[in-house]
C-alpha cells in the first residue's frame, strides 16, 4: 500500500530482474486505457459519472481510485468522472461503507456492480435500488468481485477489456 499500482509492477519487475518487460508493460496498458477512455468518453459523454460498488457480507461499499475492482482503470488511467459524493467520502480511504437508503446519492450515471455471484445481493431487489437512475437506464455492469478484486498485469487486461467493452456497448 505504499506504492500505486503502476508502481508495484514495475517494483516486481526490478525483483525478477524484468524491469525492462515491466516497463514496456506499463506504458503500452496506460496508453491503451488511456485510448479506451477517450473512446468511452465520445460514446457516454465527458461529464458522465460512474460508481463502483460492492456488496459484501450484507454491507454495501462504494470505492475511490485506488482499490481494485477496476477503479484504476476507471479513474486513473481512462480518467472518467467520479461522482461528488464518493469524491468526499471514498477517495481519501479507498472505499466507504454505505447504507442501502444513501446509495442514490452515490450513485453515478453508470455503476459498475463487482459482484459476489454466490453471495447475497438482496439489495437489487429492492425499490431503492430499483429507482436509481442508471439502473432504470440499464446502465449497470456486473462483473465478477472475483476477477476484479485485483490489479495484477493479468486481471488489469481482463478488467480493462470487459469494462471497455461494457461501457462501449450501454
């Protein structure tokens, strides 16, 4: 936690004597986040907010920039806007635990959901949940909380992949 993403890789690298592959790595998945971006930007607007959310253990969470999920990617690298509310209360810790009555205000006009498939998610069921604006949109991602829970070089190309993808295609 002392480092960012970006530079715990390359910190591996040095370690495995790959600082060069390492590199090279990082400057191709930033420029390729970065394009990606630009091109979700033109399809959902530049002032478009996304939210990205978890339900764990019967709590509700929302995340800042920096804490997995694909919120490097998200924030960081294709700089999409984060919504105000989790500006104040999830940027500075990573994450904010929320109840199921304030989630609208956390609510982006997209919302990325890293779900526990196998767990409890009662939440969407609910009429407060229902009633949010991007989820009456269908402007909701589901994505694995098991494959996004990281930020390796691997799952940061899957992650960038699906949330490409899925963003492109709302």
């Amino acid at each position: 936690g002392k480092v960012d993403y970006l530079t715990q890789i390359l910190e591996i690298g040095k370690l495995l004597n790959k600082e060069d592959k390492a590199k090279a790595w990082i400057e191709d998945f930033k420029a390729r986040s970065q394009k990606a971006g630009e091109e979700v930007k033109a399809k959902i607007g530049e002032d478009a907010t996304i939210s990205v959310i978890e339900s764990f253990e019967k709590e509700l969470y929302v995340f800042g920039d920096s804490w997995g999920r694909g919120t490097e990617i998200i924030y960081q690298e294709m700089k999409l806007a984060m919504p105000e509310k989790v500006k104040e209360m999830a940027l500075n810790d990573g994450y904010y635990s929320l109840s199921l009555e304030v989630l609208p205000e956390f609510a982006g006009d997209y919302i990325v959901i890293s779900k526990n498939f196998d767990a409890e998610n009662a939440f969407q069921q609910t009429e407060t949940y229902k009633n949010i604006p991007a989820v009456k949109n269908g402007k909701v991602i589901e994505v694995s909380a098991k494959e996004f829970y990281f930020n390796d070089p691997i799952t940061l190309d899957y992650q960038l992949e699906v949330l490409t993808e899925a963003l492109l295609s709302k």
